[in-house]
C-alpha cells in the first residue's frame, strides 16, 4: 500500500511521544494516584515499543504485568497509606538547589547514554537463525533457560511469602 | 535515513531508554513519600528492559534470548513492587507516615 509507511511513522510518533509523556506524569505530578496513572501510560508506550521491536508476546506482557498487575498493586498501596506529598517544609532556596542538582544529574545522565547510543557503532545482526516468535521463546524457556525460570518462579514465592510476613507483622495497633 | 522509517533505527529506541532512565533517576531524588521514589524505580526497570529489547532486535543474532531476558526482568520488577509495597505498608502502621524526611532513625 502506498501510504502505509506514513501510518507506521505516525504510529510510532505517537507511541514515542505517549511513552515520554506517560514519564514525564509519573515524574513530575504532585499527586501521587496521578504519578500511578502516568506510569500505566509509560507502559502502555512501552508495549508499542516492544511491538515495533517485533516482539509482540513482550508487548501483550507488559500491559498484562504493569498495567494489570503492578499499577493496581500500587493503588491498593495508595488505598492504604496517605502517600501525598507533603508541602515542602525547607527553604525556598534549599528546595530550589536540590531540585537544580536533580536536574543537573538527570540531563547528565540522559545527555551522557544518549550520546553513546548515537554514535555507538552498532553492528548489524549477523545470521538470525531463529525467529523471536512466541514458539522460540516458549522452547527457549523450558530447555535453555529452565533452570532460570524455575529460579524466577521461586523468587516470585519467597516475594509473596515474604511480602504477606512483612506487611502481617504490626496488625492490632501500633 | 528518512524520518519514515525512524522506528527501524536502534538510536531512537537507546535514546528513549536513556530518558526514561534519567527521569527515574530525577524522580528518586526529588520525589519525597516511598510510594513516587517505587514508581521512579520502575521507571529504571523499564529504561534497562527497553533498551535490552532494542540491542536484541538489532544487533543480537538470536531474537529469542533478549526476550526470555526481557521476561525475566519484568518478573523481577513485580517481585519488587510486591515487597516494597509491604514495606511501605509496614512503615505506614509503625510511623503513620511514608514520607521519606520523617524516618531518618534506624533503631524502631
């Protein structure tokens, strides 16, 4: 088709700018359900990336993990404290230092890495023997990297468990 | 290179990657409760999974690896969100409070 590639670009555009928006919110907003919100729009941004980077299973991964499982979670964690922020008790001056240093720091880190990506001499890829399909990954999985999984599977256990002690602990009055 | 086929270049994708890191790294510092500095993290964790992702798909002669690679880092980040969110929880009860200035003692 003729204006295809218009389409795609536009696409992409529009899922670059969603991530960096949705970053931008989680950052920047002084309420934190709002900063909750932009995270789940840097996930969902990040889906498209990983569907542009033709890894669709990754893509349905991270709305499923992020957007179902880790912003819910963080709004029950809302739910259950008072996570505003408070008005910031220092100096004017002070507050405006630190937050200069943060963005010094940030730009610095951003400038230095995006530097290096750009004029990083990538290497084309070789031979792709495999494809990255939902197949590769799933015999990859379960022969090479099964002793990886089961370990994740068992970290993901000791997280519950541990998290289900931790937050039981204290119940009855402070 | 034509501004049209930007999404088949791996510097857009490093790029992105580095700014999403350098915004969890400014939201660690500035943000002042548990819950915005958990968020500022995971903002990290998705800077390192995107940019695994990009360096798979160009440069990686087996596609599937950065995936399983991706999956694991994604799990990993959900084991975190669960343990923090404990600990936040924890603290909640104990100091009725989460932010960060208020619980400069060690010894409870």
């Amino acid at each position: 088709m003729p204006g295809s590639e218009f389409v795609l670009a536009g696409l992409f555009g529009l899922i670059v700018a969603t991530t960096l928006g949705g970053a931008l919110l989680a950052v920047l907003a002084t309420r934190v359900i709002r900063s909750v919100a932009g995270l789940a729009i840097c996930a969902v941004g990040l889906a498209g990336c990983y569907a542009f980077l033709q890894s669709p299973f990754l893509a349905l991964m991270e709305i499923l993990i992020y957007v179902g499982a880790v912003c819910v979670t963080i709004i029950f964690g809302v739910m259950l404290t008072e996570p505003d922020e408070p008005p910031p008790p220092e100096s004017h001056r002070r507050e405006a230092w630190w937050g200069g240093a943060a963005l010094l720091v940030g730009a610095a880190v951003f400038g230095g890495i995006a530097r290096l990506g750009l004029t990083g001499a990538w290497p084309a890829a070789a031979a792709r023997p495999a494809d990255g399909s939902v197949q590769a990954i799933g015999v990859a999985l379960l022969t090479t990297y099964s002793l990886p999984f089961e370990l994740i599977s068992l970290v993901l256990v000791v997280a519950i468990l541990g998290a289900l002690v931790i937050a039981r602990r204290g119940r009855g009055g402070p | 290179m034509s501004p049209l086929h930007l999404y088949d270049r791996p510097a857009v994708y490093l790029v992105l990657a580095a700014f999403l890191l350098a915004a969890g790294g400014y939201g660690l510092v500035r943000r002042r409760t548990f819950i915005g500095m958990l968020i500022s993290g995971e903002l990290i964790f998705s800077a390192a999974a995107l940019n695994v992702l990009a360096l798979n798909r160009f440069v990686a002669p087996d596609p599937a690896k950065g995936q399983v690679f991706v999956l694991f880092i994604i799990g990993l980040a959900a084991a975190e969100v669960a343990i923090t969110l404990s600990i936040i929880i924890a603290i909640y009860r104990n100091y009725r409070s989460i932010h960060s200035k208020e619980l400069a003692e060690l010894k409870g």
